[in-house]
C-alpha cells in the first residue's frame, strides 16, 4: 500500500509537472504568434515606408531629370512649316540670316549668333506632310525671347506664301503642365474668377 501512495504520488507530481510545462509551452507558442505578427506588421509598415521613400525619390529624380532639360532647352526655338533643302548644307548660317529677315532686320542690332540647329527626324510618308521642325539654339537667351515676342506680334508669319511657326523648345512634361495650367486659366476667366489675364511674367514655366 505505501508503495502504491508512491507511485499514486509520483505520477500525480509528474502530471502536475507535465500540465505545468504544456501551459508553458502553450503560453510560449502564444508569445511566438504575437511576436511573428508583430515581426509582420513591422515589416508591413517598413516595406510601405520604403516604397513610399522610393516612390517620393523617383518623382522628385523625374522632376530633376524634366527641369535639366527645360534648363537645357531654355535658348531654343523651334521652328515648323519650313520647306526642306532650304537650309542647304548649313542650318545654323542659313537661319542667321533666315530669322532677320522673316521678322525684320531692323529688330536686330548685330548679327543674330545660332549656336547650333538641325531638322527633327524626317517627313512622314505621304504628299501632304509636313516638313520636319528646326531647332535652334539662339546663343543669348534675350534675343531668343525677342524673336518669339515677334512671332506672336507677327502671326501669322509667311515665307513664299508658306506658313511658318516659331515656338518655344519644351520638353513633352513641360508641355502637358502648361496646356493644364493654360485650361485651369481659360475657366477660371470664363467664371469671372480672374478678371484680367494672368501675367505670364509671374506664372511661367520655363518661359
């Protein structure tokens, strides 16, 4: 009998022990899950941080990279409707002398200075197609700012009965912005809004 109360009392302590250790080791696995949800919501937030991080640098590397190449476009024209071969085997000395002449040497006091030009690309199949654009460098922005104030004076501008359009050189990006700012202007006047236009000298882009 005593040794049946030893034995009756050893596994009694030993289930006592062993339910003790599986509530340990429950509560363990417990603490595992929390720490592994924890661990997975940190990495969650981490991970949208960092993509947000990326993301915010990369637009603001294409913003970089859009106004490098305003900046760099800033003393351009771009020139459309002239007729191919006119230019001959020099573009740049062919407009020195182009330019004045389509819009009045006497707006120009020394000889215009063109840095470089050269056609966009080729035409396009078909009869009706328009020769490609020029491109100019102007070598003083101010005199680049001249010939486009007398391009808008002079529209339309025609050369042997030719239409001919000088624009500003911006990139695509620069373009759309203006177009959208352009639009947001034109309904704003027609609300009332804005009862006289709006100063291009203060609300330029990479005028």
């Amino acid at each position: 009998n005593n040794m049946s109360k030893t034995m009756n009392d050893r596994f009694n302590h030993l289930e006592a022990a062993l339910a003790s250790t599986q509530a340990s080791l429950l509560n363990l696995v417990d603490r595992i899950k929390e720490v592994e949800e924890d661990t997975s919501n940190h990495e969650g937030r981490h991970s949208k941080l960092e993509e947000t991080r990326m993301q915010a640098e990369n637009e603001a590397l294409c913003v970089k990279m859009i106004d490098f190449e305003a900046r760099s476009r800033r003393q351009n024209i771009k020139i459309i409707g002239l007729p191919e071969k006119i230019e001959g085997g020099s573009p740049r000395e062919f407009l020195t002398k182009f330019i004045p002449e389509l819009l009045g040497a006497d707006h120009f006091h020394t000889q215009l200075e063109v840095d470089r030009a050269h056609r966009l690309g080729t035409r396009l199949p078909g009869d009706n197609a328009r020769p490609p654009a020029m491109i100019a460098r102007i070598h003083y922005f101010h005199v680049k700012e001249t010939i486009l104030r007398l391009a808008r004076q002079q529209f339309p501008l025609r050369h042997k009965d030719e239409p001919i359009y000088i624009f500003p050189d911006y990139p695509a990006e620069v373009m759309r912005q203006r177009q959208a700012f352009d639009s947001v202007k034109k309904r704003l006047q027609d609300a009332g809004a804005v009862r006289r236009p709006v100063s291009a000298r203060h609300h330029r882009l990479y005028g």
